[in-house]
C-alpha cells in the first residue's frame, strides 16, 4: 500500500461520502436491516469510516469495526467504531466470529484480493454477510480510474460483477444480489 493513504485521512473524512450513490445506499440500507441484532460488522478497508457513518443511523445495536492498514485513514473513523490497523489479506479475528463485513471502493487495493476475500470466509461466521461495492472496469469510468490507479502505483484489481460474483462463488460464498451500473453492489452469504 503507498504510504499516501497515510496522509488523506482527512479529504476522505470530509468527501469520500460524496462517492457514493443513492443506489449504492439504498443496497447497504437493505444489507445493513438484514443483519441479526447486536452482531458484529467490520468495514474492511473502512478508510475513515464511511460505510460506517452510512449505517451506524440505522442499526445503533451493531458492533463496528473499522479495518484499514494506512494509520492516517483509521484515526478519522467514527468515534463509536473500534479501529484495527489490517490488511484485507491478514485479518486479525478468530475463525467464524464476524457477522458481516462491508467492503467500499477498498477490494481494487487489496494486492491479493483473492487471499482477502478467502480471509473474509474464514472471518465469517456461517450465515454471515459481505457487502462489496466497487468499480467496473468494463465501463468507460471504470477503464478511466483503473488506468489512473496503475499509473499511481496501486494494485488497481477492479472486477467486473460477473468476475467478483465468480470469485465468490468459488470461494463458497452464495451470491444473493448483484447491480451493474459502473459503481456496482455485490451482496453475498457465507454458506
């Protein structure tokens, strides 16, 4: 990871929820009301917690973790959210104790985000959820971020739906919904 994440904590405390669209909230609205009560969700590459701040209004009973490995990203996090320095591909958490995880525009940074998405299923408890949101690269938008990623130095592992719902399925997770605009939501259970 560039040490640059260290310093913009902050611009993504104050814009990074401009990102994200109605549709985009509205499928973490219906992720975040599916839950069990009092479980425990981790926003896995959380930034400054934004996924969080979305969410924490409408399910105060909920445990937050925000997970990120840039320090200068995680010291903004909400105040109401434990804060973990990991990478997505070493989660510190036990086999089977995580109720649901929130991944947000952070799966294209991840430098193996098929180990992360195997430490999401190992995390999960049976019948957990993960809510993955990100970018296609297959749209003009998306080709366009990618290629400024790369440039940048950053893994920049964008998956097209069809491709992220592929490595889930074979990961053993079931694929309950999936929307394709260029800023797309995946939801998916632990079997």
């Amino acid at each position: 990871m560039p040490a640059s994440f260290d310093n913009l904590g902050l611009w993504f405390k104050l814009f990074s929820s401009w990102f994200y669209s109605r549709r985009a909230i509205k499928s973490l609205s219906h992720f975040i009301r599916s839950l069990e009560n009092k479980g425990c969700v981790v926003d896995l590459g959380g930034g400054s917690g934004t996924l969080i701040e979305f969410v924490h209004s409408m399910r105060s009973d909920i445990c937050y973790i925000c997970a990120d490995p840039a320090k200068g990203m995680v010291k903004y996090a909400p105040p109401y959210a434990w804060r973990v320095m990991a990478l997505g591909e070493e989660l510190p958490f036990k086999n089977n104790v995580v109720g649901a995880i929130m991944i947000g525009d952070a799966i294209h940074h991840f430098t193996e985000p098929q180990k992360g998405i195997g430490e999401v299923m190992r995390t999960l408890k049976p019948g957990g959820k993960l809510f993955i949101f990100d970018i296609n690269r297959q749209t003009f938008m998306g080709w366009l971020i990618s290629h400024m990623e790369k440039s940048m130095h950053e893994p920049a592992h964008f998956y097209t739906p069809d491709e992220l719902q592929i490595l889930l399925i074979a990961k053993g997770f079931r694929v309950l919904s999936i929307s394709h605009p260029w800023r797309y939501t995946v939801e998916a259970m632990k079997e």
